[in-house]
C-alpha cells in the first residue's frame, strides 16, 4: 500500500517510532509524550502488539462479556473510554483502519510504534548494542535518525542525526515536522500524475489527458432567468444592490437604542416595507416586524417575547447586547460584490438569487452540441419489433437523460449500421454538427473493427485500457473540431465510463472549468470484494443509519448488463486500487448520483 493510501484519511501528521526489538522504543515514548505534551500537543499512540494481548482483567464485566461473544466491547467512565474489537485476521491488523478509529478531531499528532514495514515517514532508532542493521539504508520514507554515541553511521548519511536520549532535541525535530506536514489529498480514482507509467491508466489518469484537450465553448447567448436553468454563467453576477437593502429587524419586537435605560416609552411601530418617519429619542421605543427597516437613533431588537407593555411603557427580561437581532445593509451581499462568479452552473437557488438582485437577463455560455449513435447489427431501436438474436437500444437513452440533465442539445444518430462507410458517413455527419461525438460499443477487444478503422480515416484516436471495473475500453481523440469518446457496449458500463470521462470534459466545455466530482465517506453495511489494481465502482445505496451515519450498501449481483441496479441504486461504490475487500463497518467512498441522474 502506498503512502497516500494509507495517510489519505489522516487529517493530522502521522509518523513512525521504527526500531528493532531492543532498542528503547517504548522506553523513548515515556519520556517523549509528557515532554510533547508540555509544548500543548494532544498526542495518538498507535502500537503493533502480539496475537492475544489483553487489555482488562479476567474476572471485570468486561473482559467476561468480550470472551463470553460480544464482538466489540464498549466500555466507558467520566474520565476514559476503551473499545476492545474481536477482529481476527492473517498477518499485521491494517494500520489504515487503526487510523481511522482515532478520534483525530481532539489531536494534534499520531506515533506509531512498530509497522516499520509500512510506507510511513518514520523516526528511525538505532543503538549499536542491538547488532541490527540500519533500516533507512532501504527506506527512503526514514525522516532522521537518532542513535547512541557508540553508533556509526555511514559516511554518506543526510539523514537529520539526533541522540536517541536528547528528548528536547527529539521534541524538536516533531514539531518541525508537524509544521511541515501537508495532509494528503483523497485520490480514490486513482494516481492523477500521468507520468507514473502503468499498463492501464487510472481513472484520474485518463480524466487528465481527456481534460487536456478539452477547450471551453466561447459562445455566449443573453437569456430570460426562467429559461437560464442548468445553464452555466458566462460573466460574473456583481450585485447592484446591497442585499438586505437596508439596515433591518430580524426579529417581529422592540427596536432601540442600547444603553443603561430599563424601561422605554413606545413611541410608533414600524412594519415590513414601510418607514417610521421620525428619529426614536434614547428611552424610547418603536414596535417593528421582521424585514421593517431600522428607524432612526436605534441599533438594537429585543424580541417581542422577552418584552412586556403596560400602559404605552415596555420593559425587557434578562440581558440585551448592542446590535443584537439586527441584519445590517448589504450583509448578505454588498453593492459591487460578485455574488455568483462566471463558472457556476444556475439551479433553483441561483436562480433564486439572480432574481433577488434584480439581474433578470443573465449571459450564459452556448449549450454544448453532442451527437450520440449506437453501434452493432445486434441492435435494435426500442419503437421497432425486436429481431431474433438481438436486443433493444439502451445505450442512447440513457445517454440522452444524462446530456439532457447536463444542459446539452442532444442530436440523435440513431443506430449505424456494422460496416465501415456507414460508420465515416455517420461520423463526418456528427462531427460537422456538434462539439462532442458519442458513441456506445465496438470498441472491446474482438469487436468488429468498423468503428475503429472509420476513425482512424478522419481523425486522431487513442483507445485505452483504463484499470476500473465496469467500462475497461475508452477511445477517446477528436474528429476535426469535434471530441470524440467511444464507450463500451454494456449498459452499465456505458453510464459509468460518462460519469468518469464524459461528465468532466462536458462540464470543462461548458464553462465549469473547477467542477470535481463530488465523492462522500460512508460505512459499508456488508462486505465487497474487489480486486486490487483497479478502481471497482459497484452500484450502491447509500441512506442514513439509525446511528446518523451514512451507511451504504450495494444492489446485489453488479453484471455489466444488469440495467436495473442503476435504477435501484442512488450511488456508485468506488473501490479504491489498492483495496481487494471490504468489511461490515469499513468506510468507502461513494459518488452519488444527484449531480447528473
């Protein structure tokens, strides 16, 4: 496992304590933590023990109940807390998961002794006693080395040395670490760097050469707002008005001035859309509504329920603070601010807020224009009676949903027939009309090679292995002027490879030129497999658990041809690369399916 995956859940430094057996491990950490913690660090130990270690007493509640069969034990005082976990496993526990149960949010770093095997930054211990060789001789991920004096480190070491019994010094070089520690950013689609050579690409691999060649349209049309939805902004939105417009209640009470008067004279009210003509004298006050304007000489609302009047005189309980309940001018959004910049792409709360500035006509970029076809003689359309030996035309239909939903001008091709001047004449047709060209199957190893030799007539074409599961084949290059993706057959696999390749470059067209895709932690509820060296995306349902966790599991049986687990899940599971199986109670990345279907 690399470093990134195993550190890509940590949001505070993690480094290893790496030793031999013998050398003071241990020893070092008894003395290194209550130095540490006088600096003000909160400090994590994680630490690698043998098989059958125990933590409690036979004879405690505890430690009977855990061995009379209960999986895990909680056991909790007002001063600690302890979870003890039957968790059996071959070999070292996975040191990602014992990083995920720390609680890192009340921590400001994690020591782990032991895993010295582990793609760690590690503080490497040496004592010449032990008779051990050096481990940062074959370990790069060593960050310095502290030894004892009859040690003799080879002439060529850079490594920062320190004494393994200065615990200042040692204190020092961790503080100078942690302030150097970036955490590492998520990459659950994979390593983005296309220089790291590999058979098949990632999925962020082949994203970032597709995205490459992707250049934004720069066609602009002025719209009505009602028609402006799912389009993205050309220019940025500046507000000509300070929203609120003016200083007002957020509360229905009594407005007044702040200061060491306990009673005050009511002198008018003041509602929403109107002004109170005059100016409120100190030891007066003025009824408003939420939304009224604050009149004159007042900066302050105390709510009507902590309010009592009698006889045209009001008192309040309990303590009032300047300013409160107030919503000042423009503190929402200012005269001249940018209150949606050129990129995003409008919804209902943008068009929302478009309409409260009073910017009625907004610029957005041109639609993108994609024509779609399907491919094979083995299909055929859904409004004709089905051949023998063939099936009906998905692939185009849920293409069509999924351009629709991104705000594209779909042009349907239909199905072209399996023979190489069909698929040029169609192709020439399609590129000559649209920015993106897409097509669904013939491009699997063994399929007929009509498509192929078409395209490598009129255009630059790249076909790729992209190591994910499903939709394994991708050909991707440009016809003329026009991108082109060319997706694999099953259905499955046809809405997958868009969600990964085709979403990005048409939202990159579209204008959104920082759109992500936007992946969310949860708990599997049962267990996957995988296999590790691809990204699996398995369809999921992701919901809420009684505890208020996200939990999420999988539809069933994940065939490349089961069409109806996409209408039963609301996610896709990615399973990570280095990941060959998940448990109950793990956490997984999910990408739900709100943005597009």
């Amino acid at each position: 496992m690399s470093t990134d995956t195993l550190l890509s859940d940590c949001r505070v430094p993690v480094l290893g304590i790496c030793a031999y057996s013998g050398t003071g491990k241990t020893t070092l950490l008894l003395k290194l933590l209550p130095e540490l913690n006088r600096r003000g660090l909160k400090v994590a130990v994680v630490k690698h023990a043998h098989h059958n270690f125990e933590v409690d007493k036979p004879g405690k509640d505890s430690f009977e109940l855990r061995k009379a069969g209960a999986d895990q034990m909680l056991i909790g005082s007002s001063n600690r807390r302890a979870l003890m976990m039957e968790r059996p496993v071959e070999g070292d526990p996975d040191l990602k998961e014992l990083l995920a149960m720390i609680d890192q949010s009340r921590i400001d770093l994690i020591l782990v002794e032991g895993f010295k095997k582990l793609a760690l930054p590690k503080l490497e211990l040496h004592r010449a006693e032990v008779g051990k060789p050096f481990v940062f001789t074959h370990d790069p991920l060593i960050q310095a080395i502290a030894c004892d004096e009859a040690t003799q480190l080879p002439a060529d070491c850079r490594l920062p040395q320190l004494s393994i019994d200065d615990v200042d010094g040692i204190a020092d070089f961790i503080q100078g670490f942690i302030g150097q520690w970036t955490p590492v950013a998520p990459a659950p689609l994979g390593p983005c760097c296309d220089s790291v050579e590999r058979k098949q690409l990632s999925v962020n691999q082949g994203v970032a050469r597709i995205l490459t060649k992707v250049t934004p349209i720069n066609d602009t049309e002025t719209l009505p707002l009602t028609g402006a939805l799912g389009r993205v902004l050309a220019t940025d939105a500046i507000s000509p008005i300070n929203v609120p417009q003016h200083t007002n209640s957020a509360m229905d009470g009594y407005a007044i001035a702040h200061g060491e008067h306990t009673s005050f004279k009511v002198v008018g009210e003041v509602f929403a859309g109107h002004a109170y003509p005059g100016v409120v004298g100190a030891g007066e006050a003025v009824k408003i509504m939420t939304g009224a304007p604050l009149p004159a000489g007042v900066d302050t609302v105390v709510m009507r329920e902590l309010a009592t009047e009698t006889d045209g005189v009001v008192r309040f309980d309990g303590p009032i603070e300047a300013g409160q309940n107030v919503r000042q001018a423009g503190e929402d959004i200012a005269t001249g601010a940018t209150a949606l910049t050129a990129g995003a792409r409008i919804s209902a709360a943008e068009m929302g807020l478009l309409a409260s500035l009073g910017l009625a006509q907004p610029t957005v970029w041109r639609r993108p224009r994609v024509a779609i076809f399907s491919t094979g003689d083995e299909v055929c359309a859904p409004e004709a009676p089905l051949k023998p030996n063939c099936i009906f035309d998905a692939n185009r239909f849920s293409l069509h949903g999924m351009l629709t939903q991104l705000g594209c001008e779909v042009i349907d091709l239909g199905i072209i027939e399996d023979n190489e001047d069909s698929m040029v004449a169609a192709l020439e047709n399609a590129s000559a009309q649209a920015d993106v060209v897409i097509s669904s199957g013939g491009v699997s190893v063994g399929d007929a090679d009509f498509i192929k030799d078409a395209l490598a007539r009129l255009g630059t074409i790249d076909f790729w292995k992209i190591a994910m599961r499903p939709g394994r084949p991708l050909a991707f290059g440009t016809i003329g002027d026009a991108l082109f993706f060319g997706l694999p057959g099953n259905p499955v696999a046809v809405m997958v490879s868009f969600m990964q390749f085709v979403q990005p470059a048409l939202r990159k067209l579209a204008g959104e030129a920082q759109w992500q895709p936007r992946l969310i932690k949860a708990v599997a509820t049962e267990p996957m497999r995988s296999r590790s060296g691809r990204t699996e995306f398995s369809r999921g349902v992701a919901s809420l658990g009684a505890a208020g966790q996200l939990e999420v599991r999988t539809t069933g049986s994940q065939g490349s041809g089961i069409l109806s687990s996409m209408v039963q899940a609301n996610c896709l599971i990615v399973l990570e690369e280095a990941v060959d199986h998940v448990r109950p109670g793990d956490a997984v990345w999910i990408q739900p399916f709100s943005d597009l279907m």
